[in-house]
C-alpha cells in the first residue's frame, strides 16, 4: 500500500550534526523531507553533511522557514513529539497510534521536533493537534535528536512497503518414503555398529530418532546430504586427489 510520508520538521536545531544525524535516520526508514525552522547555525551548516552519512538527498531538499507556523502551513495533521508534561489540554498519542492516524489521512501531516537542549517549546505543541511521546525511563527522560527523529519514522514504516531482505522460498517437504529410506540407512548402520542398547530400550530410542527426522520438515535436499553424510561415516575413506 502506498502511505503519505510525513515532513519531519526540526524546529531550531543548534547543531549541524545533529541535523546530518537526523537525515540519516530519516532516510533509513524512507522519510526525505525535511524542514529546518531558524536554525541556530544558519544553513547550509557544514558538520551535516559528514553525520548524514549519505543521507544527501535529505540535506539538499530541506527547506528552511521563519517560524513553525509557516513550515506546517501546507499540513493538515501535526504531531509534537515531546516527553515533557505541558499545561495544555490536548490528545497525548503514542507513536503507533500516531503512525495510524498519518497513515489514514488524506492531508499532509507533519512530526515537529524541539531544540536539542531544551525540546519544543509550549506556543509550539500548542500548533499541533496532538502530542506522540514514547514510554521511556521517567528518571532519565533524555532522548537526542535522531533518537527521537529513528523512533517515530521507524513505526510510521511499519505501514509502508520499504524493501525488505527477500525471504527465501522455503523447499517443500520430503516426501516420506525419502524419509524412511533415510531412517533406515541410518538404523541399518546402528545395528551393525551396536548401537541400540539394552535391547529393551531399542525399540524406544528407534522412535526418538524417528521423531527427530519427521518433525523438523526435512527437504529432500536436506534428506540427501544426510544420507550422504552417513556414506561417508561409514564407507572406508576414499584416496584424494
């Protein structure tokens, strides 16, 4: 499914790592706009670049605005990302629920993060509709900047068709009789080497090992290496190159 991408907006971010950090988080989880309210440094700042890590598409496309009403005017829905107690009355959200809400909508939506030192300030969570904060440590409630930034992109990419490492086709089953030929090559070599032993238990551990080849989904790939593997235990060693 295709889901709107959310703008992350930094709103007066001091350092410029901490800008170059925050592309690269984004774009780790498919975010590429980004909109810098009254960087502290000016911009472009040169130390973003380096910590973006490649994330360069991020850097060159973001915009820089005045003031965070001018960098959300375009957006519909826009979530504080805050893990301070504010004395406003308005929803508190936790990032899936955020994530939900984004992608259910049909407007642009924005994701604000504050100032590293200090956070977003009151008169901005007051611009948005909702706070998201994440449950964390309430004795140490210290998250940076792209910490903050890889949390909430992580959980909106859960909605959304980012490439994942292809999962291998799994082989069908062996069939059983390949599995009871296996099974019996093995046994006939237990027998001749004494292994069932007290003839008492032979029967029951026969059944332990058939349970260990049935269970486990044997292809029949897997099966032949096995019976291979037991030819060469067994058969005298044959001369090399």
């Amino acid at each position: 499914m295709s889901v709107a991408k959310p703008v992350i907006v930094l709103v007066r971010p001091q350092l410029g790592q901490n800008i170059g950090k925050a592309a690269r988080a984004m774009l780790n989880f498919g975010l590429t706009e980004m909109r810098l309210v009254a960087p502290r440094d000016g911009w472009p700042n040169p130390d973003a670049g380096p910590a973006a890590s490649g994330a360069d598409i991020v850097l060159e496309q973001a915009q820089v605005f005045e003031t965070t009403e001018a960098a959300i005017a375009d957006c519909s829905m826009v979530f504080a990302s805050t893990v301070r107690r504010r004395d406003l009355v308005m929803p508190v959200v936790d990032p899936e629920a955020m994530a939900e809400r984004i992608a259910g909508s049909s407007g642009r939506s924005a994701i604000l993060f504050g100032p590293e030192r200090s956070g977003l300030e009151t008169e901005d969570v007051a611009l948005a509709q909702a706070i998201v904060t994440v449950p964390i440590n309430p004795d140490f409630g210290s998250l940076n900047l792209a910490q903050a930034v890889i949390l909430l992109a992580y959980e909106w990419s859960k909605r959304t068709e980012l490439a994942q490492p292809p999962a291998k086709e799994l082989e069908e089953v062996a069939p059983h009789g390949e599995l009871d030929g296996l099974i019996g090559q093995l046994d006939d070599e237990l027998v001749a080497k004494g292994y069932f032993h007290p003839p008492s238990r032979t029967q029951a551990t026969r059944n332990t090992i058939r349970t260990i080849f049935t269970k486990t989904g044997w292809s029949s790939r897997e099966v032949k290496a096995v019976r291979g593997i037991i030819r060469a235990l067994v058969d005298p060693a044959r001369p090399r190159d």
